[in-house]
C-alpha cells in the first residue's frame, strides 16, 4: 500500500495552487500569472519540464 505523504506550505493569499513538485507549488494570482515558490533545484527542474510539455505557450525562466 502505498502512502500519499501532504506536506503544507504557506501560499500568499490571493494566489492558488496549480500543481505541487515536492516542495515546490506552481502557483497563479487573480490576474492569470504564474509564479513557482519553493522548492531545492530537482523540484523546479520537474517544474520546469512540466511547464513544456503541458503549458508550451509558456516562457519559463532559466535562472532557476
């Protein structure tokens, strides 16, 4: 059996989750942007490689 571990983090008020990568949460605001908050380098990266291929419209910046 498998366990689903729920780890809660704190989201600003005003944006909603999108998508969770380990400790990283895609989030979006009122206005329709994206942000990702948290997360170590293997999460945004799992983030990051999300974001191409099921929201390719998007820019992903490549500081992170």
């Amino acid at each position: 059996m498998k366990t689903l571990r729920i780890t809660v983090t704190t989201i600003p008020r005003g944006f909603g989750t999108v998508r969770r990568f380990g400790q990283a949460a895609l989030v979006s605001d009122r206005l329709g942007r994206w942000q990702l908050l948290g997360g170590n380098r293997p999460d945004r990266l799992k983030a990051r490689e999300w974001v191409s291929l099921f929201c390719h419209e998007a820019l992903v910046d490549t500081l992170s």
